[in-house]
C-alpha cells in the first residue's frame, strides 16, 4: 500500500493539484497541505492553477478543523468572479460553507444568492440547484421560511427538467427541517420519511443518519420518547465523526427537559467537543446548554469556563445580546459579587430583540436582589417580567424563538411561585400560578395578548360554594410542588415533593395503565402513593361522595385521577368515591361565561375514510356512532360519516347550533404546536392531497354553543406535557370556541370497549344528566361489568370543564 502511494505521489510530483488529491483521499490532511504551501513558496501560480490550489489549501484547512484560518484565506483571494466561472462558483459554495458553520448566516446567505445568479448566467443549472439547496439550510437558520419553500422549489424544477434526481433526497431532507423548525411536526415526518429511504437505498449512511436525527427529534415533539431515543440510537452509529455531536446534543436537551441535569450535562459536554473546531453555530450553543445544565446541579464554579467560551463566541454574532450574558450574571450573583451581576442582568433585562432573554434577566435579577435581603426589589423584577410579557406586542413565530419564550416564562412563573411560598405568602402564590396557566394558555394558542383578571380568594370560594365543588389546583416543580385546595369554607395549601418523584410515580403507573392490563403490585404501590401524596394526606380535601374540580400540572396531565387505587378495607378506585372534571385554570373558568344551548340536537362525524396508513379505520367507530344515535330518537341530529365526514362538511353543518358534538376519529396533538393539532377525518371526494383534518385553528374560528363536545380518538385531549407547559388541544380549543365541556382521550382508547362507554354516557345524557355525572355512571358501568374494569378500557376519557 505504501508503495503504492509512493507511485501514485512521484508521478504527481510535476502536477500538485493531483499530488493533494491523493494525499487528501489517504486521509493525510497535513502532508496535503504542506504541499500546496510547497507549490506556492516555488512562485505564484497563474490561471486556473493558481485557484485550484487555492481551493485545496482551503480543503486541508477544513479537514483539519481550522475553519477560522480557512474562511480568511478563502477571503484573501480576492472577488470570486475573478476566478474561471467554474471555480468562482466552487470558491462561493465553499465560502458560504465555512460561514455558516461558524454561524455568519447572512454572509452565508449573500454568497450563496450570488453564486446561484453566477451559475444562471454562465448556464451552469445543475450547480445552481446545489446551491439552491445549500441557501435553503441557511435559510432555515434565519427563520425565512417562505423562502425556503421558494429555493428548494428551484432545486425541485431543475431535477424535473433535466431527470436528474441525485439531490432529490437532500431536498426532502430541508423540506421536513423547513417544518420541523416551525414545529409542524406531524407534517414534516412524510418528506423526512422519503428522503431516509432514497439515502439508505443509495447507501450514503452518514447523510441517512441526519435524517434520523430530525425524525427523532419530530416524533420526541410529538410525545414519542421510546421511539425517539430507538432512532437517536440508531443515528449515532450510522452518523459521520462531524455529525455526531447533532445526536449526543439532542440527548443532552431530552434529559435536560426531564430534569435529569447530570446526565445532560454530561451528553452537552461530549456534543461540545465533536463540534469544536467544526460547527461553531452547535459549539456556542452546548456551550451554553451544558453551563446552564451545571448551574441547575449547583455547580457554579465549573459552568463559569463553559459559559464565558460560549459568551465570546455568541459576543462574534450579529446577535444584540448574547444568550450566555444572563448565565453570566447569575455566575457573578452566586460568587457574591452583586456589584458585578446588577450591570450585567440589567442590560439584558433592557432588550427588547429577545423577550426570552429579557425574561431570564429579570428573574436573574430577582434571585440578585433575594440574595441581597431586598425582597420587595426581587418582587418587583418578577412583576416587570410579568408585564413584559403581557404587553409585548412581538409576534413570536411558532419556532425556536417562541420556544424559548416559552420556557423563559415558565421558569418565570416557577422561581416566583417558590419565591412567594418561601415567604409565606399562600394566596399571592396561587394568584401567580392561576395567571401561569391563563397565560400559558394565551400563547401556546396565539391568542390576543391581554392580562388575565387575577379573582381573590373570597371569590373563589364563592364559586366553589356555589357549585358544590373543591377546587384542587397543582403546581410541579423541580424543588418543590404544591397543592391549593379551595372548598365553599376554607382557602389550604399544602407542599408536595419534587417534580422527579412525582413523574416518576406517574410514569410507572400510567405505563401500566396503558398496557392494557391490570396493573402489578409495584405500579399499583405507586398508583397508591400518588393517591396519597396528591389526596389523602391533605386533612379536608376529601369527602365522601365529594364532587372536585381539578387543575392538574407538568406531569399530573397524563394521570386522570379517578383511577387512582384507594387501598383500605375494600380496595377500589378513586372515582367510586368521587366525581371528576378537569380545568386549564381557575382563573379562565371563573371570567368565561358560556352560553346556554337551545333545546337538544346533535352532531356526530367519524368513521372516516382511511387516507394515511398512520390512521387505519377505526372497526368499531360505525358501532359507536350507532349506538349514540339509539339515545336521541326524535332529536334533530345530523350524522357525517365515511366519505362525508370532512372538514369542510363539519363547517356547512353549521355546529354553533347543535347541544351535543361528537368526533369518532383518530386526532394527533402536537405540544409545542397546538394549532398544529388536528382531528383525522375523511378527504374532500375527488382530493388527492389537502387537509383530511379539523385543526385547532379551524376549532378556535368556529363557535360552538354545545354543552359538551366529545372526542373520541386517541391522545385528543393534547400530547404528553412537560413542567409547567400546561395541557393545550382540542379540549381547550372546543372550550375558548364556547363549549361548556369537553370529553377527550389521554391515551390510546380501546376500540372495543369505548362504543359500551360512549352508549351509556349520551344515555345519561338524554336522561338529563349532567356531563360529569353521565360520564361517571358511564364508567362505574364498566367497572361493574367485569369484563372492562381495568382502567385502561375507562380511565382515557376526561371531563374538561369551561364554565361553572
């Protein structure tokens, strides 16, 4: 081999060009490079030798991670069209490369458009559709969506033209990015879908396993955890050394997100260092991911040197203020040094380009001025962070900008919360966690900006009296969860532990649950520990045959509480001794007054045509609507089912007149995205393509006077939540269009049990029975038949409650 080599080198000695070449394709980037350097010391190149070499010099530098040093002698060579027309081309491909790995996106941008215009007039349109798709992966970073579309959209028209489909799968791959960025994820799985097939049939594994990674990352959104991790997993052997880092990253944000900070901060470190040195843009961000993952473990000291690197970099961006630059004052408030910190946080707190940032700076304030023994001054950043956020007229697209507003707000919410607990302050706790959820709610479905009346006590408490009801009000947090019990009489508040102990109860339970079996005696054991930490232990929140209102949080919205196991002397469910609704918020519930429906009709669509293979027809959905129908002879009703059960058949029905709306069909909920969410019905007959789906946003533009909407499809009432999010999707949908209640699935519902349900609710129903009180009797069938008792044929459907 060695010989070999030495052959192929001696009869390139008199050609460099091919001489670097080999040694490049041998993996021997220095020697590569010491022979270009030897070609220029023996005299200028002229001409096209002269560029060739250039563009080598640049490779080597690439190959050897010095892209600082490459992008400066790319820029030392002057105009790029000086270059053969060929090469000038390859000189701007390369440039905008190396810019956008070191996250100079708007460089990147003007030298890919004029590369492409370049390509254009010198008839080069194959290098133009390359270029095309390499503007569309900056494009993405600078949130310019739509014109994303309109250059892979180039791409695409040129493959066509010239039957040329080699880059077909790349384009695939930025057309699911493109919605994966705007958090569409549902839509982009399909093209990200076709472009892994089309790059594992051609073998290019490093490229499949990109692919992997934004699939994985979809179908984590979408609440998929197992299925996300199998692929994270999968992608990490397949992906090539320089991308490796994209997957160990994205460990690093789902443990981060489970407040699992040790282990994140762990994969943040290892997906630092395989991007140093080759994507600076994913270098300053694990940076800064990793400082805060330390910080979270109370690790101040060994965030600081993460922190201040991830600071220089970002300082090298076009951005106003530096993400790191909060971190920073937080550092110097812990250390003591206050005098420090204040300049710092202040300026931060003072931008207005980032809200999110804005957001952190505040509450980086209040923990400075905690610090301090200035209460009323923390107090007083927290309230300012609030009326940013309430007053801010910026249109956060639904992107990673509004992601981390999001989550900006909620830690916010979280440390104010604990603040005022800390301090004894019961009401004024709760008073913020109410505003929370409101809020919360208001953003996640763009909703108009307004500030949410805040009711005191004693109002609430009439309420309660007024409709015979305990309202129980949760908030998980990572140091400590608390529980605000409001009954006709009494006003209570009760500290729960942290977040991580209660997810963990939940998981294990729910796994259970949804098996579909009964559970085993360590998931029973936890489901009873939830039964007492979250009920029992509470002296005066349980009565016998009590009715409650609950506001459940983080991961109490995957637990319905009515299955929890009440172990005395007859071991039973919860929901025999209770009857159950669920409430985004207090506050909302309070200030809504719906109005009364006319009279009594219905309106059902379901059973739809199969479209998509990811929702086979549902077997028993023709039973269940039949079943309904045998409850309301004589009622006016309309039933749209098969072909006729569509969108738009659901808008000409006009469903503002109906008393009872019922859905028998699959729906997808998306938690970052709720106006993504989406009830799976038939296509228009004749339609190929279109929506087959009544999304949030179709919800919401639609009123409805129903006194209960019903949804009987799996995950319908929104995905899987995590801390402080708040459960979003069609029950909060159906309810802000005028609904008074909302019955939806948390899981998986069983096809064969739900008809027997659903027959025996709309029973209730027609007998003039409350919603809650139908939907119970409904259950407590069930439980007694036998057959269905395991809470996973009865425990999925949930009464969400809009209006007192």
């Amino acid at each position: 081999m060695v010989a070999i080599a030495a052959v192929v080198l001696a009869n390139c000695a008199h050609d460099p060009v091919r001489a670097v070449d080999a040694l490049l394709s041998q993996k021997k980037p220095e020697k590569a490079l010491q022979t270009v350097e030897t070609a220029f010391r023996r005299g200028r190149p002229s001409g096209r030798l002269y560029w060739e070499l250039a563009l080598r010099k640049e490779q080597c530098l690439k190959e050897l991670n010095r892209r600082e040093e490459a992008l400066r002698w790319i820029q030392s060579l002057g105009p790029a069209r000086s270059a053969p027309a060929d090469l000038a081309l390859l000189v701007l491909r390369d440039q905008a490369g190396m810019e956008a790995d070191l996250s100079r996106f708007r460089e990147a941008e003007q030298h890919l458009r004029l590369g492409i215009s370049l390509a254009h007039d010198s008839g080069r349109n194959r290098m133009a559709a390359v270029l095309d798709i390499r503007l569309a992966r900056v494009l993405i970073r600078l949130d310019k969506t739509e014109a994303v579309e309109e250059s892979l959209t180039d791409a695409e028209t040129y493959a066509r033209e010239h039957n040329d489909h080699e880059y077909d799968p790349n384009i695939l791959h930025y057309r699911g990015l493109a919605r994966l960025s705007t958090n569409q994820f549902e839509e982009a799985i399909p093209p990200l879908e076709e472009s892994l097939e089309k790059f594992r049939r051609t073998r290019q594994n490093p490229l499949a396993a990109n692919v992997i990674i934004s699939l994985a990352w979809c179908y984590y959104r979408l609440g998929r955890l197992d299925k996300a991790l199998g692929l994270y997993e999968q992608a990490l052997g397949m992906a090539a050394p320089e991308d490796r880092h994209l997957v160990l990253g994205h460990f690093g944000n789902i443990y981060y997100e489970q407040h699992q900070f040790a282990k994140a901060a762990d994969y943040y470190q290892q997906a630092a260092s395989g991007a140093k040195g080759r994507d600076q843009y994913y270098y300053a961000k694990w940076l800064d991911n990793l400082a805060i993952a330390l910080i979270e473990q109370g690790k101040w000291r060994e965030a600081e040197p993460f922190n201040e690197e991830a600071l220089r970099l970002e300082s090298q961006s076009s951005a106003e203020v530096p993400p790191a630059l909060v971190t920073s004052g937080r550092i110097e408030t812990r250390k003591g040094n206050y005098a420090g910190a204040e300049p710092i946080l202040r300026r931060a707190a003072e931008t207005r380009h980032n809200i999110a940032i804005a957001l952190d700076a505040y509450a980086g304030l209040a923990d400075l001025y905690t610090h301090m023994g200035r209460p009323a001054d923390a107090r007083h950043q927290f309230e300012a962070a609030l009326t940013l956020a309430d007053e801010t007229g910026e249109n956060l697209r639904e992107d990673d900008n509004k992601l981390s507003y999001l989550s900006s707000l909620i830690d916010v919410h979280r440390h104010y919360v604990d603040f005022l607990m800390d301090r004894g302050d019961r009401a004024g706790a709760f008073a913020v966690a109410e505003s929370s959820r409101a809020r919360l709610l208001r953003e996640r479905l763009d909703l108009p900006r307004f500030k949410v009346r805040n009711f005191g006590i004693a109002e609430y408490q009439a309420a309660a009296r007024a409709s015979g009801v305990t309202f129980l009000a949760y908030w998980v947090g990572p140091e400590g969860s608390y529980l605000w019990a409001i009954s006709g009489a009494q006003f209570t508040a009760y500290r729960l532990p942290p977040e991580a102990e209660i997810r963990t109860l939940v998981e294990r339970y729910q796994q259970a649950i949804e098996a579909g079996h009964a559970p085993q005696p360590g998931a029973t054991q936890a489901g009873a520990q939830l039964f007492q930490l979250l009920l029992a232990q509470h002296a005066g929140v349980l009565k016998p045959g009590g009715r409650y209102l609950i506001v459940p949080d983080g991961p109490l919205y995957a637990l319905n509480f009515e299955t929890l196991p009440v172990e005395n002397e007859r071991p039973h469910f919860w929901i025999e001794d209770a009857t159950v609704a669920v409430a985004p918020s207090l506050d909302l519930l309070l200030a809504r007054h719906a109005a009364p429906g006319d009279g009594r009709s219905l309106l059902i669509l379901g059973d739809a045509v199969e479209w998509n293979a990811e929702f086979p027809k549902l077997l028993y959905a023709k039973r269940e609507i039949e079943g309904i129908e045998e409850q309301f002879p004589g009622v006016e009703r309309k039933v749209l089912v098969g072909a006729q059960a569509t969108e738009a058949a659901y808008q000409r029905s006009q469903p503002g007149q109906y008393s009872y709306i019922h859905f028998a069909a699959h729906a997808t909920a998306n938690r970052d995205s709720p106006l993504d969410s989406a009830i799976i019905l038939s296509r228009e007959k004749g339609a190929l393509s279109g929506p087959g789906k009544l999304s949030v946003k179709e919800v919401l533009n639609t009123p409805v006077r129903a006194e209960l909407v019903t949804i009987s499809a799996c995950h319908s009432a929104g995905a899987r939540t995590y801390w402080g999010e708040g459960l979003v999707g069609f029950a909060w949908a159906f309810l802000k269009s005028g609904a008074h209640g909302v019955i939806a699935g948390l899981w998986d519902v069983s096809d064969y049990s739900s008809p027997r349900l659903m027959q025996d609710l709309y029973a209730g129903l027609a007998a003039s029975k409350s919603p809650a009180d139908a939907l119970r009797a409904a259950k407590m069938e069930l439980i007694r038949g036998g057959k269905y008792s395991d809470p996973y044929y009865w425990g999925a459907f949930q009464l969400y409650q809009g209006a007192l």
